[in-house]
C-alpha cells in the first residue's frame, strides 16, 4: 500500500493517524483546541471499518481511566486534551505510570496558568517531562513541529508505550494543532489480535491471574519497584533520545527549540545567517528524554545558546542542565498565547552578542 | 475419653457440610471480625465459579477497605483509582465485551468521589455490574464521615453526630441510579443474615446473567457493616444496622426488568 | 520561491476556505504549504484571518508578522494588517464597506469590488473566490488548473456542481481587479 498524501490540520492529522496505526480505542472529553480530534473520530466512524472504540467520556478524569481500563486489557489505546484538561488527567496518568500501562496521550498545550487562554502555548514543559502528577515516574514525551510529525508521531508512541510498557505523550500546541500542512499518511495498519502476557483479559485455567495495579503497601517492595522504574528510564535515556539539527556544523550561536518554536528558530537561523551571524538550531523531538549529551557537547563549540519557548522559561533548565556551565545560556519566548516571531528571536540574540 | 478423631476422618467429602469456594485464594482476608465484606466476597466468588465465568472475568477493585480485593479472587483484576472504577469498566468493556467486567466499590469511592463517574457509567448503560458496599463511613482510612453516613451518625469527622444542615444529607445514590434509563436491573440487598445472603447472591447471578444478554448496567448496593468504624460488637452492628441502616435504605428491588414484571404480573403467586 | 500572505476580514467572509483552496492548490502544484488560522471565540462573527505560506522549499515558521500579500476584507483587517505588509510588497483589498482607505507609499495597493460584482453575479457566496481571482492575476503563482483541482479538494463531493460559478467568479476577479 502506496502513502496518501492529504492536506490536514494538525488535530485531524493525528486522529487519522490513530485509525491507521490501528488504534484499539480513542476516549477523550471535548477541549479548544483540540477538540478536531474526537470530532474526525467521531465523523469517521472507525468500529464500521476497524473496530477502533471512540468514545466521548463525561470529563477528562473518566478519559483517562477508560485509557487505563483499556491499555490494562493490552489494548492500544489513546486519549487527548489540551492543558487544564491534562492537568485533570494528571490522576490518571500517574497510576497508569505505577502500573505500567502503554498508551498515548495527546496535550495539544495552551496558555495558562488556569483557564489561560485558548491560543498555542509550551508552558506544560515541566508537567510533561518532569512527571506531572505525584511520585517518581516520567513519561515518553515526544514534541512534533509539523503535521507530518503529527501523524507520524501516532504509530511511533505506540510502539515505544508497548516497548518501555510506559505512557507516551505527544506535546503539542494550539498552532500545530489547527494550522494545515501536507502530510502523507500510512498505510492503514491491522489491529493486534495478540495481547501481551500481563494484560487482563480473563484468567485461562493455564496461567496465573493477572493483577494490574500500583499498589504496593510494603515499602520495601516499593522501593525496588520504583529501582525498576528508574533502570526504565535510564535505558530509554540510552535508547531513545531524538533529535534534528539545522546547520550546527559552524555554528557560533545556537537556538535550542521544539515544537512550534523550532519552527519559528528555523527562519531565526535564516535570517540570522542573512545579517552574517552564524546561527544554528538544535531541535529537540524527544524532550524526555532529552538530548542532553549533543547540546553538551554543541556547548563544547558555540559561543552562546538561546532556548527559545512559548513559556516563561522551562526547557531552558533542561539546557543548562546539559550544557553545565560551559557556555552563557539564555532564555527568549513570548508567553499567553502569543508565538514568538522570527526576527524578535533574532533581535533578542543580537542584543545578547552586542551586550556579551 | 474418647479417642480423638484425625483431621482427615473429619473432611472426608460426606462429612463435608461446606468448603472453601474454589476460585477464593488462599491469601488471609485483612478485614475485621464482622465485616460484611468477606461475605460478598464469597458469594461473589462463588457467583463467578458456578456461572462459569472464571476465564472471563475481569474485576474492578476499589479505593478502600476492599482495595486488596485483588488478592482474594482468582480471577484477572484492575485496581483503580480512587472513584473511578466505573470508568476502568467501561474501557475494559468497550474493549473486551464478551468479557464479564464488574467493579466492587464502597460508599465513599461510588457516593462521593466518583459520583460523576458512577452516573455517567450508568446513564450511558455499560454492560457492566456494580456492586456498591453501603457501610456509611469511610473504614479503611480509620472511620471518617461518608457520603451514606446517617444524620446524627457520629464519625471521625462529625463527632458530634452528622448535622445535615452543615453536612449535608446521606446520598440514597441507588435511587437516583434506578432512574437513569441506562440501568437494567437496580437492588438494594445486605448479608447480614443467611437468608440475606441468600437474596445477594441470587442477585448477583441475575446480574451476571443479564451481562451475558448485553442488558445494560446492573447495580447492586449491600448495606453492610463496620464494627470498627461504628465501635460496636460484630453483632451489635448487625443490630444497629437494621434499626437504623435499613430504615433510611430499605431493602429491596429498585428496578426490576421489564420481562420480569411481566412475568411476575402474570404469576402473582411468584411475586 | 516563497509568497507569505494573510487573508483577513469578517468571520463568514470564506477567508478560511479561501486560505484553504489556496492551499489545496499549492500541493496541487507540488509546493509546500502552510494554512495557519486565528482560532476561538473571536472567528465567531468577529474577525477571522489565515496566514498562508507556499513555497517551493520546505517552510519554516508558519506563523509570521509580515507578508508578502494582505488580502484585506473589512476596515479591522485593514487597520490591524496594513503596517504588516514587507515593504515591496502587495495589499489587495475590497472596497466594500471601507472609509479609510490604505495610505502607504512603499507597497503596490490594488482593489478589487468583490463584494459588489458578487451581487451582481447574484451569487454572493462566490465572493471569495473573484478575490482569489484577482490575487492569482497580480501574483500568479499557481496554475489555474491547479486552483480548479484545489476547489475539487477542499469542496465536498455534493458542491462540485459549483465549480463552474466558482471558475466564473476566479475569471471575473482577474477581470475587475485594478491597482490604486
């Protein structure tokens, strides 16, 4: 089967996505903006052509634990909000990383705090990549910056949720989210009829119960529990740091962007390059785990590195975290909905050049 | 004296007046003396071996006393988070529905904090069955005030008895329950006397029944017990729950199937 | 080649689904595109704007401050775009409804009267497309075959009856549109 090239928004582009990768269940609570996804599920209609479930839940809260009722059944199963509506899921997402569950979460991010506003935004950065409800776990976070990633990104969480058995979120914003792109689409993918061995999915007289949970009342056995979870992490720190550099080979001053902003440093370094400063940008595509060994050792050979983000500055911890001191790092980004331009990053990064 | 028999000349099958229901495991309950859970964990139990549903069964446990539920039961099980086992069903049995998916929830987990859940999960009719514990307070976190809790019943946290006028009233959440359109079958049942018992388990295997006709949400409340949180007696609660339990929750059908009613209007000596 | 655009006016104007054939028919044309719209409360009955961006190189920021071309609907969109136009470059505008006029010396100004040959035409929902009509006369930067395909596109199967009026009201738009 040949890819389909189609013309389609961010949020459509990852709802089609779903029913490629053959997706077992989609359960989400309405939410601006991204409320295109559950929409062109709904309008599909997948359980007539690949027995995909898409329901719309009573709150984010019941979505998420739908998601959980289903990844714990070994079911390939997804949800998706925008940023209060996350921080709702936040519950969910914790148990369904205590009990280990795969399954895709979409935050198409908004600005906040609160009720915020209903335009793009990456202030989330802290709650995706850090862990975002209570305990010692992370997720898989993956930041696409074009509609292609956001398509593409669909098959690939599920595959790393069912390697890691570990939830994945694609962090998204309000821009990627509504803007339309061209993006090739898959092929359509059959649903596993095959579910891994510790799903419940009633007991055979063979084999032990299956008991998914992420209880465990005797502290010692939760701590080599959470020992288990770090050694996770640590591998896919090893395995399956992501990332896309745009002319880094000479550059002197380096933006570090994802998503949106990347975008937007893309055209930076464009520009940039035209006034003869030699720019560069490392985008990162997984932001946990993050690409902290290459910006260390771009750090080795740039003068100065710029984060830039839709935020008050959260990645940029991260940033000087990998690049320990050895270069001066900076943060720039607008905030409350308002996507930074080009030329105000590049203006930014003269005045720190000219004020270095 | 007389010699003393052996153990294995007393359980010799035709000495056997009851055994250990088959899919119990052999873990220790943690419950206290009296509790009405170990009970419906029994009946619960032997509702799924003599229905055959042993290989399709997947259980929702709670946020409560019954959180250990899981270790109980041989059977596949989901733990939940706090209140929202009917939302785990549901995706559960979206996913699986030719499994029999069931939760196990207590007054403050069904009542309260997932109250949203618990109404929604039946308005849309999952096929699923919940079976809701009723004792009025909150035992596993050390007797606090529940959702169910009496007026004028005293709890950690209301001392001084439950003032409704501050603390609002007990939910009779069962009754909203058998109004939604979802519902199939809606009872109210306890196991505080072999023939309650009795009654619970026969509605459990309804129950079961029902699910395996894609009937809709059967819901099951069993007022119990809870000698700890109420400081009383095993038997002293027995009695204090009749007198006072089963007065504000009145045992009983609250929804019955329509083909039920028509059978019974048509043999009024069944009734 | 690269042409950044923002189509600006009244939410119900077709200034999305204008955007959107636009860029339909850029991927007709084997180009990059990029539709990014204003999203919210504000597009209902408000003011609705989309950049556009088609290229034939991979594009970068699909948000911008300034354009290529301004498609100006109402007197908002004027007011708010008219700075936001690149220097050299193009505002096309229509008339309809507009008291002040745009006044800068460094951009090339054509107007084209949508609004009115659309009344004319007695098929006003056409009104966008004699505004794409005129833009694709100054910039032709897509064939016309392309845009055709792109309507096909962007138009469910049931309103493919209407291509030919559409076609009508591209032509008809080339024909009126006029520089100030």
């Amino acid at each position: 089967m040949e890819k389909e090239l189609r013309l389609m928004k961010g949020n459509e582009a990852i709802a089609e996505a779903a029913i490629r990768a053959g997706a077992d269940g989609y359960f989400g609570y309405p939410i601006t903006p991204q409320s295109e996804i559950l929409e062109y599920l709904m309008e599909a209609n997948p359980s007539r052509t690949t027995g995909m479930v898409v329901l719309q839940a009573e709150s984010e809260i019941a979505a998420i634990n739908m998601v959980y009722g289903g990844a714990a059944c070994g079911k390939k199963v997804m949800t998706s909000s925008s940023s209060p509506g996350i921080s709702l899921k936040q519950e969910g997402i914790t148990y369904i990383a205590g009990a280990e569950l795969p399954c895709l979460i979409v935050n198409v991010v908004r600005g906040g705090p609160g009720l915020g506003t209903i335009q793009p935004a990456q202030s989330d950065y802290f709650q995706a990549t850090k862990g975002g409800g209570h305990g010692d776990y992370h997720l898989i976070v993956l930041a696409p910056a074009s509609v292609q990633e956001m398509a593409d990104f669909v098959d690939l969480s599920f595959e790393l949720a069912f390697k890691y058995r570990n939830p994945v979120m694609i962090l998204s914003d309000g821009a990627i989210g509504q803007m339309m792109e061209k993006v090739w689409l898959a092929p359509q993918k059959e649903r596993s009829k095959t579910y891994p061995e510790w799903a419940t999915t009633g007991k055979p007289p063979e084999r032990e119960r299956n008991i998914i949970t992420s209880l465990d009342l005797d502290p010692y056995a939760q701590e080599q529990f959470n020992k288990k979870l770090v050694a996770k992490y640590n591998e896919i720190r090893e395995k399956e740091v992501r990332y896309e550099e745009f002319q880094c080979d000479d550059a002197e001053y380096l933006f570090v962007a994802y998503g949106t902003s990347a975008r937007v440093c893309q055209k930076s370094v464009q520009l940039a390059r035209a006034q003869g400063i030699k720019a560069g940008l490392l985008r990162p595509i997984t932001l946990f785990p993050y690409p902290s060994v290459r910006i260390g050792s771009l750090a080795e050979k740039v003068r100065i590195i710029l984060s830039v983000e839709m935020s008050a500055g959260q990645m940029v911890e991260d940033v000087m975290l990998s690049v320990n001191g050895k270069v001066p790092v900076f943060h720039f980004g607008r905030m409350g909905g308002i996507v930074t331009t080009p030329d105000e990053v590049v203006d930014y990064l003269k005045s720190k050049i000219i004020g270095g | 004296m007389a010699e003393v028999t052996g153990i294995k000349e007393i359980i010799k099958p035709e000495n056997l007046a009851y055994k250990r229901t088959r899919i119990m495991t052999d873990n220790v309950l943690s419950y206290c003396p009296g509790c009405g859970h170990g009970t419906t964990h029994r009946i619960l139990a032997e509702v799924i071996d003599e229905e055959g549903l042993q290989s399709e069964a997947i259980g929702v446990s709670p946020v409560g006393c019954s959180v250990l539920l899981y270790h109980y039961i041989d059977i596949d099980w989901q733990e939940a988070a706090h209140g929202r086992a009917p939302a785990v069903a549901t995706g559960i049995k979206r996913l699986l529905p030719d499994k029999f998916v069931f939760t196990y929830q207590g007054d403050g987990d069904l009542a309260a904090i997932g109250t949203a859940e618990t109404i929604h999960t039946c308005n849309r009719g999952e096929n699923i069955l919940i079976i809701f514990i009723n004792n009025g307070i909150y035992g596993m976190t050390g007797g606090q005030m529940a959702p169910t809790t009496l007026p004028g019943m005293r709890s950690s946290t209301s001392p001084y008895g439950r003032d409704v006028k501050v603390m609002g009233n007990p939910l009779k959440i069962t009754d909203i329950i058998a109004t939604l359109p979802g519902t199939y079958y809606v009872t109210r049942q306890s196991v505080h006397t072999p023939a309650n018992v009795r009654k619970t388990k026969k509605a459990m295997l309804k129950a079961a029944r029902y699910q395996k006709l894609n009937k809709g949400t059967c819901f099951i409340e069993i007022v119990s017990n809870c000698p700890s949180g109420w400081k009383m007696t095993p038997v002293q609660s027995n009695k204090w729950m009749e007198e006072n339990m089963l007065k504000y929750y009145p045992l009983g059908d609250l929804k019955v199937p329509p083909e039920e009613t028509v059978q019974n209007a048509n043999n009024p000596e069944k009734k | 080649m690269t042409e950044e655009i923002i189509i600006a006016g009244f939410g119900g104007q077709g200034v999305l689904s204008m955007g959107k054939i636009m860029a339909y028919s850029g991927v007709m044309q084997d180009m990059e595109v990029s539709w990014m719209p204003s999203y919210g409360p504000e597009m209902r009955g408000g003011t609705a704007n989309v950049i556009v961006i088609i290229s034939s190189e991979r594009i970068s920021s699909p948000i911008i401050r300034n354009f290529d071309t301004a498609i100006i609907l109402n007197q908002q969109s004027l007011d708010k775009f008219e700075g936001s136009v690149k220097s050299g470059g193009i505002l096309i505008y229509d008339g309809n409804g507009i008291t002040r006029h745009p006044e800068r010396k460094d951009i090339t100004i054509y107007r084209v009267d949508a609004a009115e040959e659309a009344g004319r035409m007695s098929s006003p929902k056409t009104f966008n497309m004699i505004v794409l009509g005129g833009f694709l006369k100054i910039k032709p930067i897509i064939k016309m075959e392309n845009v055709i395909k792109g309507l096909k596109k962007s138009l469910p199967e049931r309103y493919h009856n209407l291509i030919p009026v559409n076609e009508k009201a591209l032509e008809r738009g080339m024909e009126i549109i006029r520089k100030v």
